[in-house]
C-alpha cells in the first residue's frame, strides 16, 4: 500500500476522543457557534439556518465515511493527528467541526436574493457552490502543509476533495438556501438522522470509528 504518512493514522487513533489535549478555548468557540445561529434566528433568517445546518449535516455524513474507511482498510483518506483540543472522528478535530457548524450560514450571505439569476450563463447558485469549494480545497493545500492535517494516500489531494467533499457540501447548502421550508427540514432531518444512527452503530455499538 502505497501510503504518505501512514504513522499519522496510529498518531490520530492515539488522539481520538482522548480527553488529554483539551483546551478551554473549546467552549469559547461553541459559545460563539450559539451566537451566530441565535442572532439569525431572531432575524428569522431561516434560510441561512438551513443553509448552514445542511452543509453540517452533510460534513459529518463524509467525516463518518472516511473513519469507516479507516477501519475497513487500515487507512483513511486524511487525518488530524494533532494540533486539536479534541479529536471527533480521525479526520476532524473539534475546531474543524465547529468552522464547518456555520459555514454553509455565512457563505449564504453571498448569495443574490434573486435565484434565478445567471453568472456567466450559470446559475448563481451553482457559481457560489463551485467557488466555494474550489475555495477550501486550494486552502487545504495549506493545510496539508502543516503537522495538523495529512491526506494519507498520495493520490488523494485537492482535486479529489473538490469533488467528493467540498462540491456536495456547498451544492447542497446553497441550493437548500432556497428549497421551501418542508424540503429544507426533510433533507436536514434525514441526514442527521442517518448520521445519529451511523454513530451509534459504528462507535458506539461496534466501536470502528
């Protein structure tokens, strides 16, 4: 197996879920996550809300994907083996989750108010998605540059992100911006709980991730 770092994999299984790193900040940033989805709540800013809580959604189902992949080739496609107050699964520590918890809100703002409108012949809300996760995927070039971050094979890199990750992420989320409220609470309710079960089953019962 042709690997980059396979000792980030026993470095981030050493870490996972380990209370040893944690760090007070933690609950700074938590309580900064309450204050974001508060204030647009009382806004009533209900696309943003399901904008944000999709692209959430969405981001634990493809974190639970890569720690299953993990456990069923030894591997998984990128790790976090240190640099987190609190490892949730073996690619995302807590930091990560809690950026991911409001992004899909704060990149909505960018969004036209008319959805209809075209970009270079494109919908805009395409246009916004690709952008956006063209966007992260280049950032986690960064990332993978630092000891906090490894994508383990090496013929998995941006590209691959871009279009497994970060394009279902952001087409989801800007896309659900303006789904009508039944939609909206049927997609998120589904995958949260088809990502509530998934964790129960596989760490909690069977403990592979």
């Amino acid at each position: 197996m042709n690997l980059n770092n396979p000792e980030a994999t026993t470095q981030a299984l050493d870490l996972l879920r380990s209370g040893q790193p944690f760090q007070w900040y933690v609950i700074t940033l938590l309580a900064l996550v309450v204050y974001v989805y508060f204030n647009e709540i009382s806004k009533k800013n209900w696309k943003g809300v399901a904008a944000g809580l999709s692209l959430y959604m969405v981001h634990w189902f493809v974190e639970i994907v890569n720690a299953l992949v993990q456990h069923f080739s030894g591997h998984a496609l990128w790790t976090a083996p240190t640099g987190t107050a609190f490892l949730l699964l073996i690619g995302v520590g807590v930091e990560l989750s809690l950026m991911f918890s409001i992004a899909g809100l704060v990149f909505s703002k960018l969004l036209p108010a008319d959805p209809t409108v075209k970009i270079l012949g494109v919908n805009n809300r395409l246009v916004f998605a690709i952008g956006n996760a063209a966007f992260f995927s280049i950032f986690e070039i960064f990332l993978v540059k630092t000891p906090a971050f490894v994508w383990v094979y090496p013929w998995w890199g941006a590209f691959p992100v871009f279009i497994t990750v970060y394009i279902p992420f952001f087409v989801v989320s800007m896309f659900c911006y303006d789904w009508k409220p039944r939609t909206q609470a049927t997609v998120i309710g589904s995958l949260f709980a088809v990502n509530a079960a998934a964790i129960i089953v596989f760490a909690g019962v069977l403990g592979w991730i």
